[in-house]
C-alpha cells in the first residue's frame, strides 16, 4: 500500500520500505503500561492504560519523546498483540485506555478497535500531535472516545522552523474540527474521569508567548472558551533543541503566568494548568519495551 494515511502523503510502500515518518508496515512500539502523568481524566486515580507507538509524522526540534518519535525505538507488534496488551492493561485496572501517537498506524489501530471495543468496555483516548488528515480521522469514528491532540502553533513560520511542517496550522485546525464533530465537548463521569469528548493540550515554549496566546484566542474563537485545555509547562531542552536560539532554556514562570492568566481572561473554566517546577524530564517515561 502506499501510504496516504498523514498529510505528508510520502506515497511510500510501507511494505518495502519506511515511510517519511520512518514507520514501517506494521506496528511497532516501545512502551505499554499503567501511567500516571496525563491530565487528571485522563488517568485518574489508577493511571490509563498507556501504549508509546514508534515513529512521529512530525519533526519537532525539542520532542521529549525523540527516542522513540525520531529514532525509532521499539518493536514490531501484530495487530493480535496490540488486542492483548490492550485487555492486558485493562485488566490491571486503568481508568482510559491512551494511544500515544498513533498516527502513523491509524488504519491497523482501527481495525483492532473494530474488533474488541465492545468487549474493551473502558474509554480509548486518542494522543496526537494533531497533525492529521481529516479522511484518516473518519476511520476512527465510534471507535475513539476521547481525542486529545495537541494544538503546537497557529503560525506557518513556526510550524516551519520547529516541526518541520508549514501546513502544520491549517492542518491541524482541520484535524481538531473533526475530532470535536465526532465526540463533542469533554463529558467526564462523577469521579472527574473521561468519558468522551474533546481536550486540546499546548505545550508553551520558551520566548514563544504571543504564539500561545494566538493558539488560545483560535481555541476560542472556532471552537469556544468552553473546550477543555491543557496548558504544559513541562518543556525542558531535549533532543535539538538546543540548537535553536530561544528553545536552549526552560519557560520562565513568568512566561507561563502569563498565558494562563489570558486563558481566564478568554473565558477558558474547563481545563489544566500545571504547578511551579513542573518542567523536568519525569514526564518522559523510561523506553525499555516493557508491556510488549
């Protein structure tokens, strides 16, 4: 087949060779766990069931999952192995099943949801870096209970210089807009968990306030200071980003104050901040295989 699955479009056939997103035919992964370290409906009390898929469609300078989004670590899972881990994981009691980056696997995660969701009976939250095609999205309808994709930037210079992808905006705005048509607004049940719908996370970079801050106002303005958002203060240099001037230091808490004081004045309730001294690597999971 050749790969249409991503905006990239690389054409590539996967089964002879990687595509630009430097996947190959079938599935690989890295990491399958219990993990504590989303957004509070999203792990609750007893963590989601977490699932790192290998290999990113983006090119982020300062990913804090590189090892396995650039370098591709991980191995091959069948879609038989992916079921199991998955029961696997709810089975040890995880409030959400959670699909970290997925993308590039977005036809074979499908075709195993198709066959399990009713007997999965827990919620399966869909981790993206937002960047997606809108046709691939509508694989996954009924099948995906809560979309979380992340809304990286709002302008094509940024997109460029830091992803990779100049598109990135108009795509990823695209992307979010089917998502909120498949599931809605967030609904959590009477314990704070999610139970279906829509969150938007941003990670805020170092220098980069007036681009949150446009990020927040096209949340607001297309799809409504309603919408549940997570604004991540857990950047830190990694991978190459201290190549880049401005991304070779942390976000400064004035910076983060900042954007979540123009996130309440936009009228934003529903959603996450995270507290001082939240930018360390203990939110980048150790890639050891383990689960798989």
């Amino acid at each position: 087949m050749n790969c249409l699955l991503c905006p990239r479009e690389c054409g590539v056939d996967r089964s002879k060779k990687a595509g630009r997103c430097g996947a190959p035919a079938g599935m690989k992964a890295a990491l399958a766990l219990p993990f504590f370290f989303e957004e509070p409906p999203i792990s609750g009390t007893r963590g989601c069931g977490a699932v790192f898929f290998s290999h990113c469609n983006l090119s982020c300078v300062f990913c804090q999952n590189h090892e396995i989004s650039a370098g591709g670590f991980g191995r091959g899972i069948a879609p038989s192995e992916l079921a199991e881990i998955l029961f696997r994981l709810k089975d040890a009691g995880v409030h959400t099943i959670n699909l970290v980056s997925p993308t590039p696997y977005t036809d074979l995660v499908a075709g195993v949801l198709r066959d399990i969701k009713e007997g999965l009976g827990i919620p399966v939250v869909w981790n993206s870096n937002g960047y997606e095609k809108e046709e691939t999205l509508a694989m996954l309808e009924g099948l995906v209970d809560v979309y979380l994709p992340d809304l990286k930037y709002v302008t094509k210079k940024a997109a460029r210089l830091y992803s990779g992808a100049p598109d990135y905006p108009t795509v990823a705005a695209a992307a979010i807009g089917e998502m909120r048509r498949q599931v809605g607004d967030l609904v959590t049940d009477d314990t704070g968990v999610a139970l279906r719908g829509l969150m938007v996370r941003h990670l805020v970079l170092p220098g980069m306030v007036r681009e949150t801050k446009r990020v927040l106002s096209w949340i607001a303005e297309h799809l409504g200071a309603q919408t549940s958002i997570s604004l991540m203060s857990q950047y830190y240099p990694t991978h190459r980003a201290k190549l880049f001037a401005g991304l070779d230091r942390p976000v400064l808490r004035e910076e983060y104050n900042e954007v979540c004081e123009y996130a309440i004045s936009l009228g934003f309730e529903n959603g996450w901040f995270q507290e001082e001294g939240a930018p360390d690597a203990e939110f980048t999971p150790r890639f050891d295989l383990r689960g798989l």
